[in-house]
C-alpha cells in the first residue's frame, strides 16, 4: 500500500460524504486538523501514515465498511 493511496481514500471518503477533510475528522472525533495536507508528512519529509485507530474511527462515523473503503484508493498514482 502506498502512503499517497491511503491519503487519496481519505480524501475520497470525505468527498463521498460532502465534507471537507477537517469535518470528516471532527465527525470521527478526531482534531479537525489531522487530515490536513501539510500534516501528511513530517518537517523532514517522512511520511506520516494514519492509524488503525483512526481509520476505524473514520469508517464508524461514515458508516464505511473497509471493503467500501477500499474502492476509494485510487487506480493509478501519479
């Protein structure tokens, strides 16, 4: 799995759901600021992969089952 596919489901998720990526969050019960872009990776450059915790957190709150959510990643990454 790539670190950007995994981001691109997140987005898509939020999409999906008519949301920004800040309101997917705080619906999760998440800070609203822990899907935004520039916390995707750290100051040095490593990317900053989303938990488990968070990922089930997401699909409870959107009522997403992870087979749902595989959908979203997308077919080809640039």
């Amino acid at each position: 799995m790539l670190h950007t596919a995994l981001w691109h489901a997140i987005d898509n998720l939020a999409k999906q759901n008519n949301m920004t990526c800040s309101a997917l969050a705080r619906l999760s019960g998440l800070d609203s600021t822990v899907f935004n872009k520039c916390k995707r990776f750290s100051p040095r450059g490593q990317p900053r992969w989303i938990s488990t915790e968070t990922i089930a957190k997401v699909l409870t709150a959107t009522h997403t089952s992870v087979q749902q959510f595989a959908k979203l990643f997308p077919k080809k990454i640039k």
